[in-house]
C-alpha cells in the first residue's frame, strides 16, 4: 500500500480545494494509506471520506499561529517542524505556497509531485523574475501534473521539461453533484426570472467587476433578468460597493460561500464565467454535468471542456466578450435551448471513477520510478 500525503495551504472555498476532495474520496484505499494536510483547521475536512487522515500544521488561525507560519515558512522550517510521517509520496495540491513547503521536504524516500492548476505566466505578477525563483523549487519535484493542456504548455515554456510534467485531469463527483442538485433551493433564494448564475471566489482573477459592469449595461438596455454570485472573498466588498451605487440591488445578488451550491447551478438558466484566466474550470465543468448553458471568457481549459464554443459560448476574454455572449443568450432563447441540449451530452463524459483511476496509475507509476 502506497502512503501519500496531499498537502494544500487550505480546503476552503476554491475550485482546487474542493477537486482534491473529489479525487481522494474515490481513491482506491486498499491501494492507497492517504493523509490530506492543510495549514488551518477546515470545516471541509468533515467532506473527507472514512479511512482518509486529515492533519493541519497550526491548530488555529491566530494572530500568534499566523506570525509562526510566516517565519516558519521564511526559514523553510515548515516541512521539518509540522510534515514527520514517513510518506512514500508527497504531492503539493496548489502551485506557490504548497509547492514551496513540499519541495523543502527532509524525506528522501519520498517522490516528490507537484499539480499545477492555472497559467503560471498570467498568476505570477512579473513572470522571468518568478521563474527565478521557482526553477529551482519545481526542480526538486519528480513529477508535475497539470490539469489541462493549456497549463501544461505555459509550465513547459516557462520550465522546460524538468521536471517531467504531463497532464492529469480534475477528478469531479458526477454522482454527488446530480444527487446535491436534487435538493430544493434554500429559503434565501427566490427564483423570479431569467437567471444568470456565477461561482467562485471574489478575487480580480475572477473578473465579477467587469461582469458587473456588463449587467449594469444590460439592464440599462431593458434586459430584465438576475445574477447570482456565490462565493466568498476579497473583492466582496468592492463589488457590493458597484452594485449599491450603480442601483443593481433589485437584480443582483450575493449569495456567499455555499456547501451545496448545485440547486443553484440547476435553477440557473446561463451559467457565467467571467475569469480572466483558469485552469480548468470545476464550475464549467459541474454546469456540464448538470446540463446548462455556458457563457465563458477564452481562458486556460475552456476548449477543451467545450470544443470551438461546441457545447458552450467561449467569448474573447474581455469586458465586451463578456457582454457580447450574454446578450446573445438573453436575445435569442433558442441559442439557450441548443446549448442546454448540447451540455447535457458533453457533461455525460466526466466520470469521478475513471478520471480517478487515471490519477491512480499516474502515482503508481511515480511509486515505482528509480
């Protein structure tokens, strides 16, 4: 049996976290000892099967713990201090912090794998100065995974091939999210008319001001129809701030971070993703299962969930390609019907076991390198 340690910095809100729970909920524990790790105690620990060992390096988030975290982390004392067990494989879930921490490991035992989900040339503020810096981080890995073929390329062009690095698609549970979309909407949640939903933490890499200003633009042209915003962060504040002054409080709404947000993906009739860059998108990909239309910008992983705009609308990833695809779907309710129909289709094709048993052989395959 395999022992692996999956460490991320945390298994809150994220596209990321949430796959890496899907992934080792499906794993094959006859085969597989596994230990997920974050730096803080989270409540999405408690959506981690039985037989799956959680651990988090600090028991709290504290002024105290957070202060010891960063000079821990500065001296590269975190992997020493907090990472013991004797693993026989060790996986950094999210590129930057979590790659760091594992590629400071002390267990020469261990193979060493490292996942990359976004564009690293778009995510890094000044891209040669962060090659810098991480070209000898990513050196120490045996192995990178990255979760597209657009991430792959962008980590090939700025590292070349060492390490070797392939891609290794996000395991998502088809089956939970068609079970959690049965559930009714909550009681906070009223569905009035046409309704555009959204998903995904409230940072600018997310582009929710530009979709702001496309709704803004929209309603001042007579569309009448909602917008619904789940997710929690950064930009919270900012957005409630356009919203409130631009007088979009009838028709927009902010429904935080949700547990179960698939009564809300099932109740919408266009899902919108308005990134500025991604990897590969979880919540493309759950719209697809569920079968709904999909207006995206043209990020990292798009074409190859949805094709040449096949099974979903890709736009050019700006504010007027944005405001381009939604306007064709609230001006031709056809064009929704066709795109509905057609994600349906695609979403069949995602399955949690066998994305899963792909990841499977992949580690084994890692176990076994000399």
């Amino acid at each position: 049996m395999l022992k692996v340690l999956f460490f991320i910095e945390t298994l809150g809100g994220g596209g990321a976290e949430k796959v890496l729970c899907d992934l080792v909920n499906h794993m094959d524990r006859t085969k597989f000892d596994i230990t997920v790790q974050t730096l803080w105690p989270s409540e999405r620990r408690k959506k981690l099967a039985d037989g799956i060992r959680y651990k988090s390096v600090y028991p709290s988030r504290s002024r105290t713990n957070m202060m010891r975290m960063r000079i821990e982390s500065a001296l590269g004392l975190t992997y020493r201090l907090h990472m013991k067990d004797d693993y026989d494989i060790e996986a950094a879930y999210l590129e930057m912090g979590s790659t760091k921490i594992i590629a400071s490991s002390s267990n020469k035992k261990a193979k060493k794998v490292a996942w990359v989900h976004c564009d690293l040339t778009l995510r890094a503020k000044d891209p040669e100065c962060y090659i810098k810096q991480a070209a000898p981080i990513y050196r120490k890995f045996d192995r990178v995974a990255c979760v597209s073929k657009g991430v792959l390329s962008s980590f090939r062009d700025m590292f070349g091939n060492k390490p070797k690095a392939c891609v290794i698609y996000n395991t998502v549970d088809d089956a939970g999210i068609l079970r959690g979309a049965e559930e009714p909407l909550p009681d906070d949640a009223k569905k009035r008319r046409v309704t555009a939903v959204t998903l995904g933490r409230l940072t600018q890499l997310k582009g929710y001001d530009r979709l702001l200003e496309v709704h803004k633009q929209l309603i001042d042209e007579g569309f009448e129809y909602d917008l619904w915003i789940l997710g929690e962060g950064e930009e919270r504040e900012k957005l409630e701030t356009f919203v409130r002054e631009n007088g979009l409080w009838d028709s927009v709404r902010f429904f935080g971070f949700r547990t179960n947000p698939y009564p809300f993906i099932k109740n919408a009739d266009l899902l919108v993703c308005s990134s500025r860059f991604e990897g590969l998108s979880t919540f493309v990909t759950e719209g697809l299962i569920l079968g709904k239309p999909i207006v995206t910008t043209d990020c990292t992983g798009m074409h190859e969930l949805l094709g040449d705009s096949e099974y979903g609308i890709i736009t050019q990833n700006s504010t007027e390609g944005i405001y381009k695809g939604i306007k064709r779907c609230l001006s031709q309710p056809a064009v929704l019907k066709d795109y509905e129909r057609k994600a349906r289709r695609r979403g069949e094709e995602f399955s949690a076991c066998e994305l899963t048993r792909i990841t499977e052989r992949f580690l084994e395959g890692i176990a076994t390198e000399h």
